[in-house]
C-alpha cells in the first residue's frame, strides 16, 4: 500500500428493536456515527425509526426486511467548501441473513439501500457478506466483503477481510 493513506473509517452505531408481541412484525430505531477518509465524509450521524419483518427466523436460517426513515446530518470532504455540510432525511431499505449449514458454514449479510428523499441522486449502498467455516467448536476461519458507495461525493470502496475467529463462552 506504500505510505499513502487509502482507509482510515470509525463507525459506531446503537439499535433497539421493540416487539410488540409474538408475530413477525417488530419496530427498530437506530443511532449511527461514522467517519470515512475512503468515501470523504468527515463525520456523518443517521437516527431514524421504521417497521422490520422476519420472512423466516429459526436457529439455521434468518431472513429479513426493514423499511424506514433516517435523518442525516454530515459534514464531507468536497472541492465544493458549500456542499461540505449537509442535512437531509433517507429512505432506509435493509435485507439481512444468515444461514447455518450443518452448524460448520455460516452465511451472512446486511445490505442497505439509502435514498434521499427527494433526490434520487443522493443515495448510499452499504453491504457487508460473510462466509465462515467452523473448524471445532471454538475455532472457525471467516471472510467479509463490503462494498459502501457515497454518491454524494463520488466514492466507494470494497473492503476484504479474512481471519481466525476464536469464540469461548464462560
């Protein structure tokens, strides 16, 4: 990579998920804050509201659609000094998995469609898929591509990960 700086990102982010009662329905709500050197935001910090269903939710397979509304507020890194600073309200769109075959391959993704309201060419995609593949009860070996674009400033990147993942529970 050399010593030029390509991705220095922080995300962070609070949920809470409120079921009503036993069906497959249930209402989330969201903080996030995130900082991207790659897709030039300075800082950005999304909250909002919205409804999820599971189509399917069982030990070996998870499937699920959220709708809602986010508020925005960014400030960016542009040639444009008035555009740095922004706010505005998204549709946020997100499709989640996982799936466990055999309890030794696991499946797994969040993807996110984020319109601007009003504005058809401010969006963002963000999505992040795993594969691991348990090794023994505690050892397993993992990969997660993530694809993240920020129309708003032109950028994106794609983002591979691989490692050993050690799980104990005591």
């Amino acid at each position: 990579q050399g010593p030029r700086l390509t991705n220095n990102d922080f995300s962070t982010t609070a949920d809470f998920n409120l079921y009503p009662d036993s069906s497959k329905l249930y209402y989330w709500g969201l903080a996030n804050f995130t900082t991207s050197y790659s897709l030039r935001i300075r800082n950005q910090l999304q909250g909002g509201l919205g409804a999820a269903y599971n189509f399917v939710n069982t030990p070996s397979a998870w499937l699920n659609l959220s709708e809602g509304i986010i508020y925005e507020a960014s400030n960016l890194n542009t040639a444009d000094p008035e555009k740095n600073q922004y706010q505005t309200f998204r549709n946020s769109l997100r499709l989640a998995y996982k799936f466990v075959i055999r309890n030794a391959l696991t499946f797994s993704g969040t993807n996110y469609w984020q319109p601007a309201l009003g504005n058809s060419s401010d969006y963002t995609i963000r999505t992040s898929n795993s594969l691991g593949v348990k090794l023994n009860t505690w050892i397993s070996i993992g990969t997660t591509i993530s694809y993240n674009r920020f129309n708003r400033t032109g950028s994106e990147n794609l983002l591979f990960t691989y490692g050993l993942i050690l799980e104990k529970y005591f």
